[in-house]
C-alpha cells in the first residue's frame, strides 16, 4: 500500500481554494488545517469536542489540545500544541459557530449535526482532494506534510516522534518525505 502523497505548498493552496468553494467550507477547512498545521490523524479530528479546543467559557483557545488514549491510534495519550497559525484558524472557525456551544459538542458536525466518524471524515477529505484533482492525497497527506515540514526546517527526529505521537523513530522517518531538490541542498552545504 502506497504511502499520502505529500503535497506542495501549492497544492496545499488549491485544495484549500476548493474547500472554501463547497458546502460546509469553513467546516472542512477546520478539518484540513487540523491536520496539516497539527499533524492530527483523521480519527482524532473526527472526536474532537468543543472542550478539546476550547477553555471553559467555549471561546478562548486552548494552548494545548490534549489526545486522550480512547481516541489515539495505538491507545497513548498526547498533546497537540497550538501554534500562532493554528490558533487563528480555530478562532476563524469559532466566529462561525453559534454565541453557545456545549462543551461535549463535537468540534465538526456533519450536515445531519451528528460528530464525523473517521470513515465519513476520511471519505469527505478524499472527495475534496479529487475534486482539486490532487491524485494520491489522502486525509493522511496534511499529518504527512506536518512531518516532514518539521523534517525540513531542522527540528529534532526526537521533537518530531513525539508531535506525531509515535513510539518509534523508525515510523516517524517513513513519514518524512525526500526529493531532489532536499537532496541537491544537502550535499551543497560540504
């Protein structure tokens, strides 16, 4: 089985372009930046709540998302921490919510106002990447792009492993992605 194509920064533009063209834009676009500016797999997404993102009064933005084990691949709790970026888009997406939400509200609903499974998350996130026409992404194509623009930008393999919540350092190398270019700059730095 093939890996999620990792996407260009144009690419990632034109799926965001398509997203904010369809229903539910501001919706998806919550789930897409999640993945992709957190590296959250989509089944976390998926089980976000209101109280994940939000203090207790359902407005200000958490510093740090906090995954507990039952919604975790491999059933290990972690912390997303919520960088500048990402803290704007939660609060862009918050202004389009109503004045009170219940704090075990799910973070994404679908258009029957039920929480996403992961399934329904993962097939509406492969929809909107075919209709931008970007063949091989997946809803595992942002956590991969997460990985390896950490890789990219020289942060710790360590720092990384534990962002992306992996047990191992072999399993966070299979995310980071390698061309050309990276490899021509490299050798160039002798």
């Amino acid at each position: 089985m093939s890996q999620a194509r990792v996407l260009t920064d144009h690419e990632q533009k034109r799926i965001l372009a398509v997203v904010s063209q369809a229903k539910h834009a501001a919706r998806n676009r919550m789930a897409f930046i999640l993945s992709y500016q957190a590296g959250m797999r989509v089944g976390e997404i998926a089980a976000l709540t209101i109280g994940d993102v939000f203090e207790a009064d359902s407005k200000t933005v958490r510093s740090q998302i906090r995954l507990s084990s039952e919604i975790t691949k491999g059933g290990h709790a972690r912390v997303v921490f919520v960088s500048d970026r990402l803290r704007r888009e939660i609060e862009r997406y918050r202004t389009t919510l109503a004045d009170t939400v219940a704090h075990d509200r799910p973070l994404l609903m679908t258009q029957k106002r039920t929480a996403f499974s992961a399934n329904t998350l993962c097939q509406l996130m492969g929809d909107l990447y075919d209709a931008a026409g970007l063949d091989g992404a997946t809803s595992h194509s942002g956590r991969r792009w997460f990985i390896t623009k950490l890789a990219h930008s020289g942060i710790s393999a360590k720092v990384i492993m534990q962002l992306a919540g992996h047990k191992h350092l072999t399993t966070t190398q299979r995310y980071i992605e390698v061309n050309d270019d990276l490899m021509r700059a490299a050798v160039e730095v002798l």
